[in-house]
C-alpha cells in the first residue's frame, strides 16, 4: 500500500513569538456561530508551551501521531493520523507535539467569544490567552501577508 504525505507548501504558516514548535494557519473566523477553524503544525519530538483548553475543541490529525503530554511531562495519549477527537473544556492543563514527523491537525473551537486557550508558566500560572479576537486579528494578519 503506497502512502501519501500531505503536502502543506501552499499553506500560509505563522508564528507567535514565545510559541516554540508550533506554527497556525488560520482558516475562518465566525464571529455569528462563535467558531475558529485552524490549522496547527507542531514539531516533529518537540512539545509546545503549557496550556489548557477552555472551548470545545474538534480536531481531526491529517498528518504524523499527536502527543498530548500531562504537565509532568509524561505521554498521555497519542492519536495517530486520521483520528477525529471532540475535547471539552478541560481545567487540566497539558502540553501537545508531534512525533517522529510534524503532525498537521485541523482544530475547530466553538462556542465562545471569549477565551480560548490559557497559555500557562511552569507553575501553571496563565501568562496569556487566545480568545476569538485574537483569531480575528491572526487571520487578518495572515490574509494581508
């Protein structure tokens, strides 16, 4: 069985400063359905800044493994390539990579105007946050670039 790798070069990849391993794509803002469709590419062995859901996720791997990591650092679960998850909000924070390639994973978040993601320190205390304004403002960004 041949395998084929999803080809991402025509995708607009961005960066947040002090986001290390992690680059966006976003794809739609809906401020009337409270929605946010993005791509997001984490580092192949590489994890992502601590952080916790706090809107309704969706999210469908099209390429590599996800790893989700608790706070210590230990391997919670890994969803390989073709995996649709629905996450609810969830007060535990964790930290997500890829695996032994980029992973590629299609996010929809719904449900809220408001926060997002917290964006937390070691001592998970939250130093930010991505909410739908911040969404709004990335996509403008990107579509001006």
């Amino acid at each position: 069985m041949e395998t084929h790798r999803f080809d991402d070069q025509n995708i607009t990849w961005g960066q947040l400063e002090g986001f290390d391993h992690f680059h966006y794509s976003v794809l739609a803002v809906d401020r009337e359905r409270q929605t946010v469709d993005f791509l997001a590419k984490f580092d192949a062995n590489e994890k992502i800044v601590l952080h916790r859901h706090v809107a309704l996720n969706h999210m469908l791997v099209i390429q590599g493994e996800h790893r989700l990591y608790a706070p210590d650092g230990q391997l919670k679960e890994i969803r390989p390539t073709g995996r649709y998850t629905v996450s609810q909000p969830d007060p535990e924070p964790h930290q997500e990579g890829g695996g032994d390639e980029d992973v590629i994973i299609l996010f929809s978040v719904r449900g809220t105007d408001g926060t997002m993601y917290e964006i937390l320190d070691d001592d998970q205390n939250i130093i930010a946050t991505l909410g739908l304004d911040d969404f709004e403002g990335l996509l403008t960004a990107q579509q001006a670039a």
